[in-house]
C-alpha cells in the first residue's frame, strides 16, 4: 500500500484541516457558522483522496506498518478492512448513530422550552429574594447538576440567562457569575454520557460503561469547587434590584419530562443490557414525543384554552403543539458541524495521520501526561476532534485512562472562554461584560481546578477502582 501520510494527497489535506480549524476557532470574529468550513474541507479532504487512488489505483490493505522516516524509530500500524468506499460506509454508520442521538437530545430541550419548563426554574429563583453570593452559588450549583442530563452548552445558557436578569448591570457579579456557570456547565457534563458530545462518544464507543462514569464525579465537582470558591470572595456583597415574575408550565409540561426521562433510560437500557445502538431507543423516545404532541394538539389544549383563555376558536389555530416545528429549532449548525468534523478527522485516520500522532505523542510522554495534555489544547481547539481522534488513534489504555481523557477533554475548555461551547454561547449572552479577556483573567484560578480534578482523578483511581 502507497504511504498516503508522505504524498501530496496527505500534506494537502493537513493543510486543509488546518485552515478550515483556523476558520472554527475564529467564528465570532469572521461571523461564519462554524459547519461552513469544516463541512466543505472534510468532503474536499476525500476528494483528494478519492482522486490519489484513482490515479495511482491503490486500495487500502488489512495492516499496513509504516515509518516516519527510513532510519526512523517510529513506527505505526494502519488497520482497516476493505477499501475506501467500505470505510466511509462504516464512518457514516458511526456519524449516523451519533446525529439522531443528538437530534432526539435536542428536540425534547426546544419542546421543554417552548413549555415553559426552563423559564419556569428562572422565575422560581427570581422570586427568591437572593443576594449576589447566594445567586452565585445556586445558579452555578444548578448548572452542575442540570448539565449531565440537558447538556452544558444548554444549561450554562439557561444560567447565565438567569444571572444576567439578577445581576442589575453589576460587572462585579456578572463576569464571575458567568465564569462560574462556564466552568459548572463543562464540569457537570464530564461525568455523564449525555453531558457532552464527547461523553457521549467515548460511551457509544464502549470504552467507559454508563455507570463507571460516576468515577468521575468528584473530579468534575473539585474541578467546580475550587474555583467557585476563589471566585466567590470577589463577588460583592447585597442583593440586586429585579422584577419578580411568575411562569406557569404550559399543558403538557409534565408529560414531555416524563417521556423525556424515559428516553434516556430507553437509550441507556438499549446500550447496556439489549446490546443495540442507544440511538434506536432515542429514536423510540422520539416517537413517543410525536404521539404526546399529536395528542396536546388534537385534545389536550381544548381545556386549558377554554378555562384559561376564555377561547372558542378552533383550537389548531392556536396550538403551540406542532412537532416537527421543534425539530426545526434543532441546531442544525452543531449538527453539520459534528458531521464535518467526524469526516475530517476520519479522512486522517484513513491516511494514517492519526495512527502516527497516537503512537508518537503517547510514546514520548505516556499515557497520563499525554491526555493531561490534550485537555490543555481543547481550551484552544475544539474538544469534539480531539477526542475523536483519540478514539480513532486506537490506544490501548485502561479505564483510568479513559476516564482521564473523559475528564480533561471535558473541563479543559474551561480555561478560556473559547474552549467550550458553553463558553462561546454565555458569551453570546452579555458581550459588554463577559468576554475573552475577562474570562482570561480568571484562568489561573481555573487551572488550579484543572489540576485539582487529575489530583482527585489519581485519588479515586488508585484507592476506589
């Protein structure tokens, strides 16, 4: 087989993966959706290939063992199966499994939005009355605990919503405050399958079972704690001025958190003891949320709008209950993204870059130091392509070391404000106050977390597993 990391045909497509990162990380200051670059690099990356081995009419072998260089002591393997058409068909299974997952996630988030049931737990906390220490310790706390389930970039959105409404304009409170949920967000969604899209993909790919996840929950939580509690004696004291309000659940509500929980444990039940993709009980739990609209949109509102609206129009005329205007909610720019990224990363993996990478990168520091540090540069890159390359390197570690790879891919991004999704989309929220430098700022706090969460991670490794 033809070294495909040494042609034109592997240095040209470096290069395009390169530029097309460099267009991601830039996407506030370009405004171009992050999916536009990498979507076209990852299909232009397959030409190429496609286009090499048309002209040189190679296939790819079963094993093949390259060097970097002929008096090199670097040597990686490239394993696949059949040949180029084989391998995107399995790509495309893997991306596949993982877009529905994440498009049923997303749809029962846009569905509990529009029921109220999130501007709900903000109104609650409005009418409490808190000062600002108080509100920094709950909304952080909340977004802690609501992230394993809604996802970080979800509840650090919902918190920071929150904080802004309480904050009165106080700088003072909002840049820790927002701070504070960022790092909560990326924490709490470390130690669970659907806390983040990288979570979740080590969790499809079997290498941590659903319930060896709660290892990592005291390294997510010293990785809060720490620098919460730094930040919190800077936050100023009293309590802010703000409107109470009052938000009823819209009819429904309860259903569609039933079925949401559910749906979870469908996909979990399908993983873990029927041995089938957890996408398909996803799925099931997207038809089950089809049926519970159909049935809100036929019937269920009837009352309500009589008894609480005073209404007698057609009640379709006025249903809020159309189901396939909440999948149109659905972020479709995540959605694309997480496809390029995955096809980019897979065309790598093709040529044998990623194979060369793992076996030098994790030879030359080892496992720990080597997944330390790749948590280092997911505050800068993307934490999705990171670990997926991991995933693709094939490294043969432990479940400590997946975990650990879990954990710093996760709260890595942490460090700056454009290390995470949660982080960008908080920055959306309030660009007066919270920006990169202000973030900036409390990195060094952050990376105490950082340093605490592998403290605690080796702690719990060595004495608990």
């Amino acid at each position: 087989m033809t070294n495909l990391v040494n042609s034109w045909v592997g240095y040209l497509s470096l290069l395009l993966f390169f530029i097309g990162y460099v267009l991601i990380i830039f996407e506030e200051k370009l405004h171009l959706k992050k999916s536009k670059p990498i979507v076209l690099v990852s299909c232009l990356m397959w030409l190429c290939i496609g286009v090499y081995e048309a002209m040189h009419g190679v296939g790819l072998a079963a094993t093949t063992t390259y060097s970097l260089r002929e008096d090199s002591t670097i040597f990686y393997e490239v394993r696949h199966g059949g040949g180029t058409h084989e391998f995107i068909e399995h790509l495309i299974a893997e991306i596949g499994g993982l877009f529905f997952f994440l498009l049923v996630a997303m749809t029962y988030i846009n569905t509990l939005t529009s029921l109220n049931v999130f501007q709900a737990i903000r109104a609650k906390l409005l009418s409490r009355g808190m000062g600002f220490k108080s509100l920094f310790w709950v909304t952080g706390g909340l977004t802690f605990i609501i992230s394993p389930f809604a996802d970080n970039l979800t509840s650090a959105m919902l918190m920071s919503t929150v904080a802004l409404a309480v904050s009165g304009g106080n700088k003072k409170f909002i840049v820790p405050a927002f701070v504070n949920i960022v790092v909560a967000a990326n924490a709490g969604g470390a130690w669970s399958p659907f806390g983040d899209i990288t979570t979740l993909m080590v969790w499809m790919e079997g290498k941590v079972e659903t319930l060896k996840f709660l290892y990592l929950v005291l390294p997510s939580l010293v990785n809060w704690l720490i620098p919460a509690f730094v930040m919190s004696l800077w936050i100023p004291k009293g309590k802010p001025e703000c409107d109470k309000e009052t938000v009823a659940l819209k009819p429904g509500a309860k259903r569609t958190i039933f079925f949401g929980v559910l749906t979870i444990l469908l996909g979990v039940s399908f993983h873990q003891f029927l041995h089938l993709p957890p996408f398909m009980g996803m799925m099931l739990g997207m038809g089950f949320l089809m049926f519970v609209s159909y049935y809100m949109r036929q019937w269920g509102e009837e009352k309500f709008l009589k008894k609480n609206l005073g209404s007698e129009k057609e009640r379709r005329d006025l249903s809020s209950y159309d189901f396939f205007k909440k999948v149109e909610q659905v972020e479709f720019d995540t959605l694309l993204f997480f496809f390029g990224v995955l096809t980019a990363v897979g065309a790598l993996q093709y040529m044998g870059h990623l194979a060369l990478i793992g076996n030098a990168f994790y030879g030359i520091l080892g496992h720990t130091y080597a997944n330390v540090a790749i948590g280092l540069v997911s505050a800068v890159g993307d934490n999705i392509p990171l670990m997926y390359a991991v995933l693709k390197m094939d490294m043969e570690m432990g479940l400590d070391q997946w975990l650990l790879i879990t954990l710093t891919t996760g709260v890595g991004g942490s460090l700056l404000s454009i290390g995470s999704a949660a982080g960008v989309a908080v920055m959306g929220v309030n660009r007066e106050h919270y920006t990169f430098m202000s973030h900036i700022k409390w990195a060094p706090i952050i990376a105490l977390g950082y340093a605490g969460s592998i403290v605690t991670w080796w702690l719990v490794t060595k004495f608990l597993m």
